[in-house]
C-alpha cells in the first residue's frame, strides 16, 4: 500500500488505533501505540520521535532521541488487540537527518540487500526460514542471590505419562524422541497449530505446512519464502502469532533453543537462493544440480559460519543445542539431502526455480534481519571471491568415527567461542557499510556483559548436583 491508501484502509475498517513496531538489538518487538485520529500522512515522511535510551543495546541517555517511520507496505490489522487496530512495522533513523539509525536490524537488513545489488552478482535474495518452537503448560523459573531454578511442563510430555491427571491418566504421551508426526490423541497441539496457520493467513502470510515436532511439545509450521527484508517481517509475525495464540490456550510459547535436557532442540533451518532478472542463479551441472555460483555462497557460509554463529546462535542456550546426538547440525560440510550436514542441498525437483540451500545451524533465538543479514555478507564473499567448499560429506556425519569426524569442521562449542571468532573475522560484515564497527562492537559489549559473564559468575543447579559433597 501507498501511504494515503494504508489510511483509507484503517478507516474502512473501523481502526481506532495505530501501533508501531521496531525490532530491538536481541531480536523483540517493541511498540508504542497512537490514536488514528493523531496518525497523520506526514508520519510516513517525518516519523515519530521515541526515547531510544531505554531500548536494549541503542542510546545513551544523554542523545536519547530517536524516529521511528512506518513502512506502509507492512500494514496489517493486528489480530489480537481488543480494540481495532492497524499495526506498521518501522525503520529506526537520526531524527536531525532521516538517516537510517547503524543498530536497527531492520536496516543492516535493507543495507545487505542494497549492497547485493550494489555487486552485480543478483538482484533479489530469498530466504525461506523453518523457525520452531516449544508449547509449554506451565513455565517457572527464579535467579535470585541465594537460589536459582527452572522448571517446564507439559501435559503431552513423557514425564507425565505417570501423574494423576484428575484421577485418570489417558496416556498417549509422545516418547522422547518420538514426537515427529503423531497423529490425534497422541498430537494434542494439532487445532492450535491450524488456529495459528489461520491467523497468520489472515495477516497475508501463505502457510505451506504444520506438524508436531520431535520433542515433547515441539512444533513446526512453515510458510513461503519471501525476499529478505520481508520474509524477516513474516518471521516476526509468525513467533507474534505462536506466543499469542498459545497464551489464548492458556498455554506459553517459546523459541529457545534447548529448553528441555536430553531431547531435540529448535532450531530454524533457512533456505536460500539469488536470482537476477527474474531467474534463478543456483541451478546448474555441478553437484547437486547446483551452479558454480550456489557452491562459492556456501563456501562463503560455511568458512565464515564460526564467526556468523555469533549473530545466528546469539544466546549461551543455542549451544546446549548444537551438541551431538540431537540430530543438530554441528559439522561445517554441505551435502545432497543429507540432515546431519549443516548445509543441505534439498532435492527439490527438476524446475531451477526450486533449486536453493539450506543452511541448518541457525536457531530461532536469533534476529531474523540480523541472521540473514550476516549468511547474506558470507554468501557473497563467497561467490565474490571464489570460495570453492571442498568435497561434499555424502555420510551419516552424527556416525562418522571419531578420527573423521575430526577432520570436518565444526560450529563453535559456545556463544564465547563464537564471539571470538567474529572478532577476528567481520571484514566481510562490514562491506557495503552493512554492518558497522559500531554495531559490532555494541554487540559484543551487550552479549559479554549481559549474557556470559552474568552466567559465568552464577552457580547452577546442577553444579550442586555435581560438587556440593566435595
């Protein structure tokens, strides 16, 4: 929609209020709502100011102020506030210049599309991420100075399978590892995940497919890959939708990564493909059917994804994820349909338009602009300089004998070591001014002070476990 049209739009809908959502440097939307009547046509050009020292990772008191503008291609009608309201996603700029604010995601986001084309190489991105989540009935947990606890419940999972569920117990409760397509009574979450395909196909976006996930109150529902920038948009509508709806069931959604000990963790397999001109550049006669184009971008993904994980697994949980033995992808190697690599050639058929990648590292506690922002910088380092990513790892890798498996290279064992590894390899981020060194250092600064050495200086539970009789 144009601007004067997204008002007409509010208007022949009976909207009363307008709410404007940017993303924070972590990956949440935040918001702040007007009256209709307040939301003139010049906010699309001149904003409106907000207090930018309270967002995590962004202002410092003393030059606070900040503009949000809308984007009215994002106007939808929020589905669940109770008075009718129109809702716009937002870029973040200076207010003095309009120019685009170097810590708003959405921007690095619009910033690495530009810089694509900037290249020649393609003109259009596509990204087709596979976020999934947890559904829990009951989420508990505490950090205070002398104690600290978590505890998750779910009425379908296994723990259960024992409790006195109001003097019966009807049994039907997955086992772990067991989760992936039950059918009803065993899949009880089956109306819940199509009320959230319904709701997201009101907001415009095509869902393709649902199902139950392999650990205890895992789901999965995939919608249309989009361009970049946009899909983004709909991956921030999608995890909006799954928490809402779940809290509507009396029930708590969740993307981290690895929430329960010993079972499957989420993570957000993302699909990718250039194109230029209307047609696509990853199909050829190399392997896979792919083009010498698809090869150098994975050779660029996979080099750099040491350093990437950093923003693609930004939390301490995601590495509690890519372990072995949870079918995580934790080897640096791509191969044809293969699962246990972490980049993946599906077998998409013979149309060139369906030909692209996937890359399995990534986790859904991610920032979507952020994430693909960064697999984007690698991909095109890759092609632009040629880098070629070895012989494909056509084996079950999870099996392979240790003295292989050594040999392949692997994702880093926590977000320190990730870290670390994108301070010594960001060059690539910062071409095109994507990224910025501002922003890689608040960055880092944000997931040092906030994150590890918060945790590092706080006992575990099960560290009590392990060394409280010593």
């Amino acid at each position: 929609m144009k601007p004067e049209e997204v008002l007409t739009y509010a208007r022949e809908r009976g909207v009363k209020m307008v709410d404007l959502k940017f993303i924070d440097l972590p990956g949440m939307w935040q918001h702040f709502t007007v009256p209709l009547n307040e939301f003139k046509l010049d906010v699309f050009e001149e904003g409106l100011n907000f207090d930018g020292s309270s967002i995590r990772g962004w202002r410092a008191i003393n030059e606070s102020d900040m503009t949000v503008k809308p984007d009215p291609k994002t106007a939808k009608i929020d589905p669940f506030m109770q008075v009718p309201t129109l809702s716009l996603i937002c870029d973040v700029v200076h207010p003095d210049t309009h120019k685009p604010y170097e810590r708003d995601p959405r921007q690095i986001a619009k910033k690495a599309v530009a810089y694509l084309k900037s290249t020649g190489l393609a003109d259009t991105a596509y990204f087709g991420p596979e976020a999934e989540y947890f559904i829990f009935d009951d989420v508990r947990f505490e950090q205070t100075a002398n104690g600290a606890f978590y505890q998750v419940d779910s009425d379908e999972a296994t723990w259960n399978s024992g409790r006195d569920e109001a003097g019966r117990n009807l049994g039907y409760k997955p086992r772990m590892k067991e989760g992936y397509f039950p059918v009803l009574p065993s899949d009880t979450h089956h109306d819940m995940r199509t009320e959230i395909c319904l709701e997201l196909e009101k907001l415009g976006i095509q869902v393709e497919r649902q199902h139950h996930e392999v650990a205890n109150g895992q789901g999965e529902i995939n919608f249309r890959f989009d361009t970049m920038v946009d899909v983004a948009d709909k991956l921030m509508w999608f995890k909006y939708v799954v928490k809402n709806v779940a809290r509507r069931h009396g029930k708590s959604a969740t993307f981290m990564p690895k929430p329960i000990f010993g079972d499957n963790g989420s993570g957000m397999h993302t699909h990718m493909s250039l194109w230029k001109g209307g047609e696509p550049l990853f199909a050829g006669d190399r392997y896979a059917g792919l083009s010498d184009m698809a090869l150098h971008y994975i050779g660029g993904v996979l080099k750099h994804a040491p350093a990437t994980c950093a923003i693609t697994n930004p939390s301490t949980n995601s590495y509690k994820r890519l372990v072995p033995g949870f079918e995580a992808p934790v080897r640096l190697a791509y191969s044809y349909r293969n699962r246990s690599a972490a980049m993946r050639i599906p077998n998409s058929g013979s149309s060139p338009k369906a030909k692209r990648i996937e890359f399995r590292t990534p986790d859904p506690s991610s920032n979507p602009y952020l994430a693909f922002a960064a697999m984007l910088m690698a991909g095109i380092d890759g092609v632009m300089n040629k880098i070629h990513p070895g012989d494909p790892l056509d084996k079950d890798i999870y099996g392979l004998p240790p003295e292989e498996a050594k040999k392949v290279p692997s994702v880093p064992k926590t977000l320190d070591e990730a870290l670390e590894n994108l301070k010594a390899n960001h060059e690539f981020l910062l071409r095109g001014d994507v990224f910025s060194e501002d922003f890689l250092t608040t960055w880092l600064e944000y997931k040092y002070e906030r994150e590890i050495i918060p945790m590092q200086q706080r006992p575990a539970p099960y560290e009590f476990y392990l060394y409280y009789d010593l």
